[in-house]
C-alpha cells in the first residue's frame, strides 16, 4: 500500500492560485486614517509595489518567476502521506491524508511566501526587510529567504518568545538575521511601550509596530516591511501546497474529496490548503472546508468582523477582520464548546 505520494520537479505548480478573482463578492478595502480605502502609494513606503500590485490583483493566476522557482526547489514539491495508522486507531472508513510541510529548511509552510517576498523585494530594489515573528517560526524562514539572496533581515521577537524559545533565534542568527526582543529601545513605539509597562511580555501587535516602524522611518528609502499571514499576496504564495496536494490525490486515485480540514490563525497555512479546494466548491463540488482555531483565540468564532489596526501602534491602515482587540480575555473553555472552534467555509 502507497502511504506516501511524490511529485517530480517537473510537476510543481508553476502558477499561483488568487481566490479574489472567484470571490462571489469583492473583499472589503483596507482603510487609510481619514476612512477612504487606501491607494497602491499609500502602501509604497511599506511594501516593494510589485508585491502591492498582487496584493490587489484580479488575475485567476499568477506565474511564478524562475528565480523563486529555483528556491522552492530546495523542499518543494512536498509530500502528501496516508495517515493510515491513524486511521486504524480510529476504526474509520474515511482516508485521511495531509501534506508535510515541515521539510522545508526552516521547518514550516513559512518560507513558501518567504522566498517569494524577498525575490520581490530584491527585484525592486530593496536591501533591507523588517518584520515581527511571534514563536519564530516567520522570523526563522525570511531570514533563511533572506539569505539566498543577500538581503538583511531584522526581526522583532515578542519578549516572551524571545526568552522561551532561544534555538529559534539561533537559527535566525545562523541565517545572518538579527533577532531583537519586542519592545524594544530600538523604535518609538517599543520606546512608549516600555515606559508605560517595563516588565511587558510584549505582544505580536507590538513587534508589527516595530517592524512597520523601523522600515518607514529609513532615511535611504531602502527598507521594506513583510509580513507572514493575512494578506492576499501571502495567500496567494502559499496555495502551491493545495495545489501540490490536488495532484497527489489524483496520483493516489482519489476522484472526490469531501472534506478539507486546517489550522486557522493568521490564515497562511489553511489558505495555502484550502484555497484551491475553495475554487472547487465555488464551482460545485460538494466539499466541507473547515479552519480550526484554537480555544485560547475564538476570533472567527467569537469576535466580530470589523474594521480594525493589525498593530498596537495603530500604523497599519484599516483592515476588515475578526478583531478581539488589544483587551481580549478568553471566556473559559467550557463556554465556548468544542463544535464552536470550527467555521464551515
């Protein structure tokens, strides 16, 4: 029995897959300071334009330059496996399958927009690239990105994380990034941040504030800002892995599938999964999407869909997302059921 399924390197996915072109309805914009959607020059100062411009494309697919290809060659195209023990400890008829990300040399689904946020970053231009990592798994893979192709990398760990998890940081260090303890003395709003709580754990909103910080305020012009989840174009880089998996299952004689299941925070690694799928199921296929989200989080399932800042420092513009703000408290696990940490797309 074939319990784990390959692709050459001739069968990668040589485009990408933007969900915005088969959106039922047009996503809401993001919102600049006085309430207008936001222009392309607006984000200039924080992201290199050719990166603006997927984030705002309507193109169905996207090519993927040579040079990213010729990166993501390193650990891609990654395996799908059979989790067949598995299903024998349940006694279930289903076949369960999932795709192993962790080969990548960084150990997550990270460097998939990493690699390509640096490519596009060089190309424009730029030398340097800021941006906030909480556990470290983001921070790890651009400074790996950035590594390849020579670029710096400055990375605002949450304090917390910092302290907890120190082989992260080494290996960020090992890939030439520089690893700073959020907040930090280093910007403004680490500056503000520390006089008002000194012994803070800090925050990932507080390590974006930096990050966004230290990139706009160069004087040179020669700093960019990247961010791992969220945005379209990170969603965009990350649905290789559904389509990696689309033609696996095909290899495994799979003719339907009934449901696609993935974790669920920022969104990169479930978009990276699910999104081919979605386009599937926009066109008729009868599959469950299901993201699940941790009981320590609810948003989807327990905040509301408003417009709100991804940072403390209220730099970011304006985005429409399920917001628990900055005063969260988790209602107690017992209240929030266990059918309600999942959201059927």
């Amino acid at each position: 029995m074939t319990v784990r399924m390959l692709l050459n390197e001739d069968e990668i996915p040589r485009q990408w897959y933007n969900l915005a072109a088969d959106l039922p309805t047009p996503l809401q914009p993001p919102l600049g300071p006085d309430g207008n959607p936001i222009t392309p020059e607006m984000l200039a100062p924080v992201f290199p334009m050719n990166l603006i411009e997927q984030e705002m494309s309507q193109e169905r697919w996207i090519d993927i330059p040579e040079g990213i290809l010729e990166m993501l060659y390193r650990w891609r195209p990654s395996p799908l496996h059979r989790a067949k023990y598995l299903e024998e400890a349940l006694g279930t008829p289903a076949r369960i399958y999932y795709k192993n990300e962790s080969l990548s040399p960084a150990g997550s689904h990270k460097p998939n927009t990493a690699v390509a946020q640096a490519w596009y970053n060089k190309e424009f231009g730029i030398k340097k690239i800021t941006t906030e990592t909480g556990a470290g798994q983001w921070g790890s893979a651009l400074s790996f990105a950035c590594s390849l192709l020579g670029l710096e990398c400055k990375v605002f760990m949450v304090r917390i994380s910092f302290d907890q998890k120190p082989f992260r940081k080494i290996m960020m260090e090992t890939w030439g990034g520089t690893c700073i303890a959020s907040p930090s003395n280093q910007t403004q709003a680490g500056r503000d941040i520390l006089a008002r709580i000194p012994d803070t754990p800090g925050s990932l909103g507080i390590a974006i504030s930096e990050a966004i910080e230290a990139a706009v305020s160069d004087p040179k012009g020669e700093t960019r800002y990247a961010l791992g989840s969220v945005l379209n174009h990170v969603m965009l880089h990350q649905t290789i892995i559904g389509l990696e998996a689309k033609k696996q299952l095909e290899k495994f004689g799979e003719k339907k599938v009934d449901v696609v299941i993935g974790c669920a925070g920022g969104g990169s690694n479930f978009a990276g999964l699910a999104f081919p799928f979605v386009s599937d199921k926009i066109n008729g296929a009868d599959i469950d999407i299901i993201p699940v989200e941790p009981y320590s989080c609810p948003t989807m399932t327990h905040a509301p869909f408003v417009y709100d800042h991804g940072d403390t420092a209220k730099m970011t513009p304006l985005l429409p997302m399920y917001s628990l703000g900055h005063d969260f408290i988790p209602p107690p696990i017992h209240e929030i059921g266990r059918a309600s940490c999942r959201e059927r797309v």
